[in-house]
C-alpha cells in the first residue's frame, strides 16, 4: 500500500516535459548570439564567424534542469582552446 502511495507521487512529481518549441530555440540562439556580439566585436560585421562560433558552443537542450523544472540550455565547451 505504502509503495503504491510513493509510486503515485514519483509519477506525479515526474511528469514528462513539454517538447521545446521552435521558437523557444530560435529565442535562445538569438540572445547566445547578441552574447557573442558584445563580447566579440570582431564578429558584429561577419556573419559566417559568429555562425562558426555560436556552433563550436555546442548548445544542447537539457529538460527540466532550470528554474522550477523548465528548459535549460546547456553549454559544451569544444575539447580544444585558443
């Protein structure tokens, strides 16, 4: 009785998240990118650099690791630095 009370409220505690919306994505690559413009000047006049460099950032969604359990994204620094 006492698991199945526990399992009823790990169940509701552990409810699947939302799939992330397109726009939640294009929201976040854009704010990473204004980032990189402002600590990078260099790359406010070249577009293909400040692609290059958003991709080598690596961002990978993680669910529910943010404030009260919403997207985050995670950034994966590449193996090798300048």
């Amino acid at each position: 009785m006492a698991s199945a009370i526990i399992e009823y409220f790990r169940s509701k505690f552990t409810a699947p998240q939302p799939p992330l919306q397109p726009i939640e994505r294009a929201m976040a690559k854009r704010w990473v990118k204004e980032r990189l413009k402002r600590m990078y000047p260099e790359l406010r006049s070249d577009p293909r650099a400040l692609e290059e460099a958003y991709q080598s950032l690596s961002l990978e969604p993680r669910p529910g690791s943010g404030k009260g359990g919403t997207m985050m994204f995670e950034v994966i620094l590449p193996n090798y630095l300048d």
